[in-house]
C-alpha cells in the first residue's frame, strides 16, 4: 500500500529538526549580550576628581595664636590628595622667614610638614602663615591659613 499524505520531516526533505532551535540559541546569545552592563576599568590609573589637595594644621590649631619672642615656633599640619601631592607651597607674610616649595620623592598622597616660624626680634609683629598645594594633575588646594602674634 502506497504512503498517502505529507513526508515526515527527517524524510526526503534534507531538512535538519535542529537548526530552528539552534537559531533561536543564537538570537537568545546576542541579545543578552547586547543588554547586559559590562564592567569596566579605566586604561589607567584612576581618574582625577578635579580637586585640589587638602591642607590641614595641626599646630596651632586654632586661627589666632599669641606667642612670646624668643624660642622658634613650628606650624605642623598635612596635605592630603588622592591623585599624589606634587608641591606643597608655603608664604610667610611679616617675620624673616622664606621657605621654598616642597617636592615630595618619592610623590605621596598625604605629605606631613612641620616649617619653623623664627620669633626672636619680631617683638609686637603680626605673622601669618598660607599653606596651600597642588596634587599631580596640577589642581591647586584652598590654602590654610594661621595667624600669629608676637608679644
């Protein structure tokens, strides 16, 4: 008896029963992969956050400070930058004192600095001190500031 209606599909047809649901593993595949986030990392290192260093003293610790003439009086404090502190600048405004800009080396993100403030013969003068610096990517600080009186 001869077979009457339509061939199954692995018959005579050279048709494969996989290749729909491998298409649809493709498409599946590709469209998560669109969609999904992707972590990624920046090529170096982090990213400047555009910010200056900060710059703290730690001594004296308030603005307005009165000392006797005679012995030197250390200003102390840090300056603290995430990127790297390239420079730390300090200006003396009245007394003798000059000091010159400090590089740390190897470059630091935190640099401690402890400058002495000359008070011997500047009876009845007004000091003061700004400490500001500048991190590697070239962002400068607000300045800190103290001023100091000799009596």
């Amino acid at each position: 008896m001869p077979k009457r209606g339509k061939p199954r599909p692995d018959e005579g047809s050279g048709r494969r029963w996989w290749v729909p649901y491998l298409l649809a593993g493709v498409v599946i595949a590709a469209s998560a992969c669109d969609e999904r986030e992707r972590l990624t990392f920046p090529a170096g290192p982090d990213p400047s956050d555009g910010a200056g260093p900060l710059t703290v003293i730690d001594r004296p610790n308030v603005f307005d400070t009165t000392v006797v003439a005679g012995p030197e009086f250390f200003v102390n404090g840090q300056t603290i930058d995430p990127d790297g502190v390239d420079t730390v600048y300090f200006l003396v405004i009245g007394g003798s004192d000059n000091f010159a800009p400090f590089r740390p080396n190897p470059p630091s993100d935190t640099v401690r600095f402890g400058i002495p403030i000359t008070t011997s013969g500047n009876d009845g003068d007004t000091i003061t001190v700004r400490i500001h610096g500048v991190d590697r990517e070239g962002n400068q600080g607000v300045a800190a500031s103290r001023r100091i009186f000799v009596q």
